[in-house]
C-alpha cells in the first residue's frame, strides 16, 4: 500500500489516530516528526489572509495529467480570490512569490500584475484567476504578496497584501475547495 511507505502519509495516518484515541503525546511526536521531515505538510492546500481589507484566498491542487513523477516534474494549479472589503477601489499592481520545494529549495518570483492584467477591485467586489506552478518535487509551498494601490486619490502610497503560505502536495491535504 503505497500510503505505508509514503513517510509523510504515513505519519499522518498515524497523527489522526493518535488524536481520535487522545494519544496527545503520541500525536505530539508525528507532529514533530512531521516538522522534521516534511514541514509544508503540516499546512493546508489553502490560505486565507486579510490586510488592510483586502482578503487574499487561496486553494491548490495537483495536475496529475500534466506532472510526470518518473522525471520530477510536478504541476500544481492554484486558483485565487481576492476580495476587497475596503470602502475604496484598489488596483493589484504587482506580486512576489516565495516558491519553497520539498528540499527547501526557494525561488522569489515577481511580475507585474496578475495573468497579465492589473485589476481594479471595486469596493465589496472580487477578483479572481487561476494560475500554476511547476516543481520538481512532489510538494513544496507557496506563499507571497500582492502590491497594491489605492486609486481614489493621487499621490497615494503603494502597500503590499499578503498572501498566506499554503502547501502544495500531490497527496492533497482533504480540504474543502471555498
């Protein structure tokens, strides 16, 4: 069975057990463990960060049918919301990712805008797009920002909205998609 040779899905395994049969400390060594070997499987394939009324969510998932294990290629998909909760509109100028694999490999990438448009988002309206990431690991992380600028005034600073860390995994984390 492929998840009692898998050490992350093992552990896991073992982690919710721990915690249904209250094996707190038991369920305190995986978790560790886990820290050890694995640390970004301990987050979820999604995340969900405010900053300054702008709410950023996010959820992954693994493209089987573009990856190819056997020569280390993985794909993962994301799909983003960003909603502005703020009483005045904001253009998404830029991004920064901080792209983590399993062997803690980082890459900063940044660009300008998002899938090639720099959006307004109107005050309580949202903006969302789909986008990818290849690795060469089966699971890594991500998380970054997004440089934004108010729009209603001239001369007004630029900030930057978080973008929670989420997992990439090809084992899936069983979370929900928002």
């Amino acid at each position: 069975m492929f998840e009692e040779e898998e050490p992350v899905l093992r552990l896991k395994r073992l982690l919710k057990e721990a915690v249904a049969e209250e094996k707190f400390e038991d369920a305190a060594r995986y978790i560790d463990e886990l820290k050890e070997i694995a640390p970004h499987s301990l987050l979820k394939c999604s995340s969900d960060a405010t900053t300054l009324d702008v709410r950023v969510r996010v959820r992954s998932v693994y493209i089987e049918s573009r990856s190819q294990p056997l020569k280390g290629h993985y794909f993962f998909a994301y799909r983003i919301r960003i909603t502005n909760n703020s009483n005045r509109p904001v253009q998404l100028l830029g991004r920064h990712w901080i792209i983590t694999d399993a062997n803690g490999k980082t890459e900063h990438v940044w660009g300008i805008g998002v899938i090639g448009e720099q959006p307004v988002i109107l005050p309580n309206m949202g903006f969302e797009y789909s986008s990818a990431c290849p690795l060469s690991t089966p699971s890594g992380r991500m998380e970054g920002e997004f440089e934004m600028k108010h729009i209603d005034k001239i001369g007004t600073r630029t900030f930057n909205v978080a973008i929670a860390p989420f997992s990439l995994s090809m084992f899936g984390d069983g979370t929900d998609a928002f």
